[in-house]
C-alpha cells in the first residue's frame, strides 16, 4: 500500500493564490450532453481527473470522437440518437456520477449496454436510479443487491411524472436525460432542490427544461435538437472548500481562490464557514454561464454549528470538512438527516469517524450523522491516517494533519486523482510562499 508523509503545523500559515480545477460535476455533464448533441462542444478549463476521464472513455466507446486541442476537450456530437452499442461493458471506474447519469442517457437508446466499476462502486446502490426510470418504461437489470453490473436493454420511453424519494441531483440528472428521449412531456419532483447543472446546462444546449418557483418541479420536453457549444467550466467550489477550510484553521493563513463556482445549490459550505466565524471574502466576477467568484480566506477562530436534513444537498460532499472544522470549534457541532453520506465512495460517517477518533476528536457516529465534540488542542492517538481510497476523506485528512505539531502520514494518498490530481502540488505552493493576496 502506498503511504505519504504530510506536513504538519505550518507556523507561518498557508499563504498564496490557487486557480482551482474544473467542476467535477460541469465537465461530467458538458461531455455527456456534448455528445448527444449536433456538432462540436469545446470544453474549456476541463477537470482531467479520474472520474472524469471514465465518462470520457465511455462516450468514445458510444461511438463519439472526442479530441484535445492544447487544454480544450473538444466533443463531437451525434445527436439525441446518435450513439453506437459499445463493444463491451463501460467501466465507470470509481465514478458515481458517470453511472447514474449515463444510466438515464442508454435507457432510451436502441441498443442493450452493460455498465461495470471498481469495488467501491460495486458497492453503491443503484435501484435508485433504475426504479423511477423503469417507470418511464426502461428496462435495467441490477444484481439482487441492487448494485453494479447493470445491464441496460434500451426501448422507447414514455413521459412520465416522477416524485423522487431521496434528494439526488444524480437520480434527477439521470431521470432529466431520459426524459429528453420519451414519446411526452416529463415531471420530476424534487424532495429538496439539488445541484442545478444539468438543468442549467441543456437550456444552454437549446432544451425545454423548466424549473418551476418553487425549484422542486422541473419539466422536460421530449426531443428537443440539441446544438454543440462553448463551455468553460468554472472551478469546483468541492474543490475550493480543501482550502477556504484550510485557510480558517490553520494560523496566519491567506488564501485567494480564483474562479470559483457559486451557484447557490453547491455554496452550502460557504454558508456554514460563515455561520461558524469563518473570515471569508467573496468578490464575484461577471460570467455568462454558472455565477463564479474569487474568495479571500484568512484565518478565524470558530464556533460550533448544526446541520440537518435541508441543508445537506447543498453541501453533501464537504460534510467530511464539516466535522474537520467541527473538530477545531469550540463546543458541540451536529449533522444530522445525511444517511446519504453512507452511500457516497466510502461510508463517509464511519470513515470520517474513525479517522477522526485517530487525531483524539470525540466523535459519536448516528445513523444519519455524527455528533463532534471540538477539541482546540489534539492528543493524538494513530499517526497513521487513511484515504479509505476516497478522494474527499484523503483531502481531508491532508488538510486534518496540518492542525498537528507532529508530522502524520496518509495510507492510499492517490485516491485524491478522483477529482484533484494536483491537490498536494496545489497544498505544496500554498505552504512555500508568502505573497501578497489580490481578489479582483
Ligand atoms: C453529484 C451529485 C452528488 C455528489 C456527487 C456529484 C453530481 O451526489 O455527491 O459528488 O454531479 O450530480 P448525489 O446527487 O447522489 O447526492
């Protein structure tokens, strides 16, 4: 197994200025809707990163050629029905997001597929996504255990009015992609508002899909003819959060992070910094697509904080941070109604957990969240720290070591190539110089 040494306590803080990495989420879904368009879609700032480079592979072997012009991704599209049965199953890798969505795309076409992935994938549950779309008339075989491999025998789909049981902007993605092949009309109801960018992203396209005022209902017109087009991809506010946490915790830290999205379905994290004392300076820059910002970070003492169930999507990749930053409050922190963290690359309440309990933080584990009791000063109990494999918890326990006056070490470092293959380099600059920050 590999094994990396992380830097401890930097007395004289993080300083500098980061151009963070294309949203995970937007490159996913510019590829995707880039290939079932007519023409040519250029990604622009795409996130070479693992899980992307699996939905990559995947729409070349559905038959569109995808090209790179310097850093450009550039798509060329087929049309809503211009996809190929693929030679052999897709491997999603590591990669939910690439599963779920791609699941709703082959649903209506007219050819059979099988979807496969890594052991943690393996693990993840699938139904929900293949349930609601078989009330659309797909048909998708899951193992018994609803999981991978899943095999996709593609048929028309009708339109279908669909209320959604757990709040997933994946199961509304997918549900949205199939609905752009039905015979009619498609209504999806959201139990709470999720990430928008899909959405967003095919009215960019030239789609009908419309949100109604109460962001929960979104109707989706069947067939619409989709043109290629121009994307830059904003950077990822998951990515972003590693160091707007890092920043606040650790001493005379300043940080300027450039070109940030901050559409409101992802800035839970940004609201809880806040809520939590966190010194944060947002100076947001003009932009034709997804709303993007710089943000200045300095460091901040921090009080503790309360999650529950209408707060989570908007910040359910970085609740892993939010027990990080919970750990150095003063007081008692609580996040609740997240049992989705159970089904995310790793159980993420038993992972953070534990490697919490390593660096002497009480935590108490619930079914659906923890309990942190923050610790100004950690004892610490294990010096060796553990990714889990997961990108986020590996990110996390980076940033964790940085509170510690003794050097830790990280087991399975790379998982963090999931989404930020050059998260240490980035971590690295932050820790060698001292310049001056400037946030416009
Ligand atoms: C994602 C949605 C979220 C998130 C994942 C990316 C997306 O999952 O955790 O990292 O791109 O739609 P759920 O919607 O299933 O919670």
């Amino acid at each position: 197994m590999t094994k990396r040494e992380l830097s401890a306590l930097p007395k004289l803080g993080l300083h500098g200025t980061l151009l963070l990495p294309g949203d995970k989420s937007i490159s996913h879904r510019a590829l995707l809707i880039g290939a079932i368009s007519n023409g040519e879609t250029v990604i622009k700032h795409f996130l070479h990163s693992n899980d992307c480079l699996n939905t990559l592979q995947a729409i070349r072997a559905l038959g569109i050629d995808v090209a790179q012009h310097g850093a450009d991704i550039i798509v060329h599209g087929k049309g809503l029905h211009g996809l190929k049965q693929p030679a052999g199953p897709l491997d999603m890798g590591n990669s939910g997001t690439t599963t779920r969505l791609i699941m709703g795309l082959l649903a209506g076409q007219n050819f059979q597929s099988e979807l496969n992935g890594d052991s943690s994938l393996q693990k993840r549950p699938m139904r929900r996504v293949s349930d609601p779309l078989t009330t659309m008339g797909a048909d998708i075989q899951t193992t018994a255990a609803g999981t991978l491999p899943v095999k996709i025998v593609g048929r028309s789909l009708h339109g279908a009015d669909i209320k959604l049981q757990i709040a997933s902007a994946q199961v509304k993605s997918a549900l949205i992609l199939a609905a752009l092949l039905a015979d009619g009309p498609s209504t999806i109801i959201e139990k709470i508002p999720t990430r928008d960018h899909t959405e967003r992203m095919l009215r960019k396209f030239g789609a009908n899909v419309q949100t109604a005022s109460d962001k929960l209902t979104i109707t989706v017109e069947p067939q619409p003819d989709l043109k290629g087009q121009t994307i830059t991809v904003p950077g990822d506010m998951s990515s972003a959060a590693f160091f707007l946490v890092a920043g606040t915790i650790i001493p005379n830290s300043d940080i300027t992070l450039r070109n940030v999205n901050i559409n409101k379905t992802r800035t839970g994290i940004l609201d809880a910094l806040l809520k939590m004392g966190a010194d944060i300076q947002v100076h947001e820059l003009a932009s034709q697509g997804e709303p993007v910002a710089n943000l200045r970070v300095k460091s901040a003492p921090l009080s503790p904080i309360k999650l529950g169930e209408e707060d989570i999507p908007a910040i359910i990749d970085e609740l892993p941070l939010i027990a990080l930053l919970a750990a150095c409050a003063h007081g008692q922190s609580t996040i609740t109604g997240a049992q989705e963290l159970r089904f995310k690359e790793t159980d993420r309440i038993a992972t953070v957990t534990q490697e919490l309990h390593k660096l002497g933080v009480p935590v108490k584990e619930l079914p659906d969240g923890m309990i942190i009791e923050g610790q100004p000063v950690w004892r610490i109990n294990d010096p060796i720290l553990d990714s889990h494999g997961d990108h986020r918890i590996g990110m996390m326990m980076a940033i964790a070591a940085l509170r510690s006056t003794t050097r830790l070490s990280l087991n399975e470092p790379e998982a963090v190539s999931v989404s930020y293959p050059a998260f240490f380099a980035d971590l690295n600059s932050l820790l060698n110089q001292k310049r001056e920050c400037d946030l416009t």
